[in-house]
C-alpha cells in the first residue's frame, strides 16, 4: 500500500534539519538564481561586520562576501560540502548546497559557517597558508611578466576631461571592438591603453605593446606576424613568434601607428579582418584572437587625406575613440599630478618625497607643457635633485624650464587690477581633496572595515567602493 504521507514526512524532516543547521552553525545565508542575497541570518552579520541597517538583500553575494562561491555552486548544480573560505583576515569553514524546485532547476543555493574557530586546524591551515603563499608568488611573478602595471588609478586629475576619460576608459573596456586613442606626446597614451586593458575580460590574457617608430621598418613584418623556421638568412631555425601571437587572448597595442608603412598597413588589415596572420616565409594561416588598441600623436585624418594612411585601416582602427586632452588644457590637474610624480620620484630615489609650495605650483601653471607630462617628470626630477630642501619654489623649478618661450598666461596676469593675496584652489579640485581625506579618515577609524566607514560617511557601500577606486585609496 502506498505511503501517501512521506512527502509529507519529508517535506518536514528537510524544514527541521533545515532549521537545527541553522542553529547548531555560526551563520547562514541563501541567494536566487542570479546569486542574490535573500536572506542572511544575524549571526552571518555579525560575523561580516555587516549591521541591521545596511541593505545587503539584493546584493550580489561577492559584493558582500568577495571569495564566496555560491555563484559557481548554483551554475554547476554541485554542492561544496566543506571548504574553507577567507573573509578579510579571517577564515571560516563553509559549507554550500544548491537549492532545487519542483521541476528539479536550481533556483538558487544556501551557505552555512560551520566553524568561526579555526585553533584545531591550525596544522591544516598552516599548510594551506603555505600553500596559498605559494600560488600568490606564483601568479604575481605570471603577472608581471605578461600584464599591465597600471590601471585606472593611475590615472590623475580631478579636472571634468579626466573624470570624462576614465568614464570613457570604462565603457570601451567592456567592448571588443578597436580603440584610437588620440593625444600629444607624452599625454599617457599607453597608460590609457593599459588601463583599458586591465579593466576589460581580456585582463587575464597578455598585454603586448609595438612602437611603430621604435622597429626598423624592414622588420616590421616580422615583428608583427613571426617567422617561420629558416624564412630568410639569419633568420631562427626554429622560427619565431610574432607579436600578434604573443598577444593572442589578449590586447596588442600599437603605439604611434601613423608611423606604420603602407606596405604593412595592407597586411594589418586583412589580419584584422580575417583573425588569421600569415609568418615571414611561411604558406600556413594561423589564426589569433586579439584586440587592438591604437594611438597616435599625428594629424591621422590629415594622413588619410594625403594618402600616407590607407582610409580603410583607418575606418577599421577608429571605431571607438578617445582623445587625451594636453595639460596646458588641464592646469587643474597640475597639483595633483605633481604630487603623484614627486612621490614616484621619491620612491625611485630612495628619499623623502618633495612638496611644492604655491609659488612653485604657480611656475608650474605659467608653463605650456609641449612635452606635457612626460616633460613634467623630467622637469620635477631635476628640481628634487638639484636641491636639498624639502620644499620646491618656483625658482627651484623655472631653473629647468625653457626661458622665453611656451609660456601661458595665468588667470592673475589676465586679470592685472584684481589682487589675488591667497593661493585659491579650483572648487572640483578642493572639493575632491576634501572627499579623500574624509573617506581616509573614515577608514582609518573603522581599521579599513568598509561598511562601518561607510556607515560613518553616510554613503552605501557600493558608493565607496567606486570613490576608493576614483582616488586610488586601499
């Protein structure tokens, strides 16, 4: 005879287990299919320092808790029974079931800590540690060697043309489409392109950069497309990989390319087209998966006009595009950017970092900058050298400008009736400095707990997480 209530029996035998788990563990928490919060129990709260007033139901789980691995738990509809899972400095061991409907689809998946204290497996975290040690050096030893040193907060300047270039930076990252970028030189073309590529899916995957003026333009060819074994006389007899190789899965960025022949240009574009590159020497097709990021300091459409840039390689690069505006059109930006240069300078030297006072920002203002912030390094670094004081005056840097010439006016020069008897910062500039120091001193106070600092600020978490990496804060 049929059993007709064990449904029941067991519908209630899961609810009870359910709930003793609950109690007997140091915290649990469940999210939908798309790995949203909908309920997390307050014992989880307390342990992620995460209060009664912050709104985390909604959140992405990793926005809450970055190492989680509910996500995978729900796309694999495998369970994790044990693991261990590291939250700021400290570990939990966790355990994380998928969750299924009546259909049998997961509809999402329920985490618990099962232990906070981890004193009775100090042998086994001692090894773990050791051996998480060991993955870091490795994988950062792997990332020097094949990806970029700067991202986003490398980008300085409060000025609205810097805001706008990294908004710009943001949303081209998503794409895979091919950037321009377009600026004097000197503007930090490179820095962009990298910062692009380390905010893009392809951040895993190498970043390979080409100067078109650096290379000979008889091994040009080579450089870009490899050679196959014994291709021409001197050449490898095991052949040799060519930068769109080195940069498959990844990014190649080609700097200055109104300097590439046209010769070359043909080739490029049917790489381009086709994804597939052809070595020196060699009949074989092979085929790449790259993105291409281009820039150049020339007048490109003047080039294409004259006919010393094919218009179709150029219709090609130009899909998405990006100018640096010059730093004469920034002077904004000239504080802090010299800040950021002097400590550069500082760390490389090995000594304390130098400051500017007022007169010396204001030598900095009056000066054009054909060279722009290339130029302003050099400048800076000779100052600092030159002198033994910790503060740089405007002699100290008009001593390595140019005499007579690229000089702008300033706004008192302009303007010879009105005094000006303090040194006035921009509003967006001090405003931003005021922002920054109070998000420092908010995290200083809560030890670099987020959601504290972000409770003292009056501002959501996410808010904070965005303005940390608008002011490169840690």
């Amino acid at each position: 005879m049929a059993d007709h209530g064990k449904p029941e029996v067991h519908k209630r035998a899961v609810e009870s287990l359910f709930d003793v788990f609950e109690n007997m563990c140091e915290g649990a928490v469940s999210v939908d299919r798309q790995a949203r919060i909908v309920w997390i129990n307050d014992k989880y709260r307390s342990l992620l320092d995460v209060g009664e007033q912050d709104d985390v139901l909604g959140c992405d789980i990793e926005d809450v808790i970055p190492e989680s691995l509910m996500r995978s738990v729900i796309e694999t509809g495998q369970p994790i029974p044990v693991d261990i899972m590291r939250f700021q400095e400290n570990y939990f061991v966790v355990s994380r079931l998928p969750l299924h409907g009546d259909s049998g689809d997961v509809i999402g998946a329920v985490g618990f800590v099962l232990y906070d204290n981890l004193d009775y497996l100090k042998p086994l975290i001692s090894k773990f540690e050791g051996l998480q040690s060991r993955l870091s050096s490795a994988e950062k030893e792997l990332a020097r060697t094949r990806r970029t040193r700067y991202g986003l907060s490398h980008i300085v300047g409060n000025s609205t043309q810097m805001v706008e270039i990294r908004r710009q930076a943001r949303r081209v990252a998503q794409a895979q489409s091919p950037v321009l970028l377009l600026g004097e030189t000197g503007t930090g073309k490179e820095l962009l392109a990298q910062s692009i590529h380390a905010l893009s899916a392809r951040a895993e995957g190498p970043f390979v950069a080409v100067n078109m003026g650096a290379v000979p333009e008889n091994l040009l060819e080579a450089e870009f497309f490899g050679t196959a074994p014994g291709a021409y006389t001197g050449a490898d007899r095991r052949g040799r990989r060519g930068k769109f190789e080195l940069a498959d899965g990844g990014t190649l960025f080609l700097d200055e390319i109104a300097d590439m022949p046209v010769q070359l240009q043909v080739k490029l574009l049917r790489a381009l087209e086709e994804k597939v590159i052809e070595p020196v020497g060699s009949n074989d097709l092979r085929p790449v998966d790259v993105r291409i990021l281009a820039a150049t300091s020339q007048d490109i459409d003047a080039k294409v006009k004259d006919g010393t840039f094919r218009k179709y390689l150029y219709y090609r690069l130009n899909v998405l595009q990006i100018e640096i505006p010059p730093l004469r059109e920034r002077v904004v930006d000239l504080r802090s950017l010299s800040e950021v240069l002097l400590e550069q300078i500082a760390f490389s030297g090995g000594g304390p970092a130098k400051e500017l006072d007022a007169s010396g920002l204001l030598a900095l203002q009056e000066y054009a900058w054909p060279g722009n912030v290339r130029e302003m390094r050099n400048v800076l670094e000779r100052a600092a050298m030159d002198t033994d004081e910790t503060v740089l005056t405007a002699p100290a840097i008009r001593k390595f400008l140019p005499e007579g010439q690229d000089r702008i006016q300033t706004e008192a020069e302009t303007a010879p009736s009105r005094m000006m008897p303090y040194d006035i910062e921009p509003l967006a500039e001090r405003v931003a400095q005021v922002e920054r120091e109070a998000i420092a001193d908010a995290l200083r106070a809560t030890s670099g707990k987020k959601a504290p600092a972000a409770r003292l600020l009056g501002m959501s978490r996410s808010t904070l997480y965005e303005k940390l990496e608008e002011y490169g804060l840690s």
